[in-house]
C-alpha cells in the first residue's frame, strides 16, 4: 500500500466507526424511549433548556426566597416603624413607601418570581410571561429606590436587590431572542 492507499483505508475505517457509533447511539435511544413508553413523535418533541434560561429560572428562585425574608425581617422585626407611630410628616411618608413597596413585592413580586421560576424550568410560555412582568417590576421598583436613596443614603433593599436588576436588564432582551424555545412567535 502506498500513502494515498493508507490513508484512504484509514479515512474509511475512522468514517464507518462514526457512523456505526451514530447507529448504536441512535439504537440505544429508541430502546430507551421504547422502554418508557414514548413515541417517536414526542421523543422529538423534548425541549433541551438553554444555559440561560436555567440561569434566570434560579435566579428567579433566589430572588423569590430573598424577597419573602427580607419582607418578612422587616414586618416581623419591625426593622421599619409603621407610619402610624412617627410624628414627622417626611419620616410617615418614608415609612409608607417602604410599605408599599413591602406590599406591592408580596402581592405582585413574589407570585412572579414564583411562576416564572417554574415556568421557566419547564420551558411554558406562562413562565416567560411571568418572567418578563417581574423583570419590568425590578427595574421600575429599583428605579424608584435608586432615585429616592440618590437623595439620602444607599437602603439595605436598594444594596441587597441591585443584583436581580442587573440580571433583569439582561434578560429581557435574552427571554425575547428565546421566546421561540415557549412556543412564543
């Protein structure tokens, strides 16, 4: 055998090794997918999540788990007096605020970050839906919060939820590229 020969043979050797793995491996998968009882047809209709979309699903989650405990430490610990108890008009107006936001988290937040936590992870469009809401929220609330902490000093919510809006930002743009991974036209 000459070079040319050699080489030939091995290309053809490497070549019908390839194809007979892609056989086995596709043998394999059928079997698999006969054993658990699926047809073809919804075998290739699995969904593979992206990276990312794995990313803002946890982070979603986080940012749930955050929100009711950061919440729950003000409210229970009283970390805020309530508007009713301070004498200074500035001070029950600040005290208000917070409150509302406190209530506007756990009504309208936290059920987001909650839905699109698992919609996300299951690719459903509910879950991107919900995603893109609490992703608006996050960077209206935080443009508030920025806004009025400019004026005074850097709050402990405004320090801790920085993060989330930073990801929010990115992954309005990044759920929108996506949305045909939802069945979102």
């Amino acid at each position: 055998f000459g070079r040319r020969e050699r080489s030939h043979l091995l290309n053809t050797i490497f070549n019908n090794l390839i194809l007979s793995g892609r056989k086995i491996e596709i043998v394999r998968r059928q079997k698999h997918q006969m054993e658990i009882g699926m047809t073809q047809a919804s075998a290739n209709s699995i969904k593979i999540r992206s990276a990312g979309i794995t990313f803002i699903s946890i982070v979603n989650a986080v940012a749930f788990f955050i929100t009711i405990l950061f919440w729950g430490m003000v409210f229970f610990r009283r970390l805020v007096p309530y508007p009713g108890e301070l004498s200074s008009l500035t001070e029950r107006a600040n005290s208000a605020v917070t409150y509302g936001f406190m209530i506007g988290d756990i009504l309208y937040s936290a059920p987001l970050l909650l839905f699109s936590w698992f919609g996300l992870w299951r690719l459903k469009s509910w879950g991107w839906m919900s995603a893109q809401m609490a992703n608006a929220l996050w960077i209206y609330s935080m443009t508030i919060i920025l806004f009025r902490d400019s004026y005074t000093s850097m709050s402990p919510g405004g320090l801790l939820f920085i993060p989330f809006t930073i990801v929010s930002i990115w992954s309005i743009p990044y759920l929108w590229m996506r949305r045909k991974d939802f069945n979102i036209n």
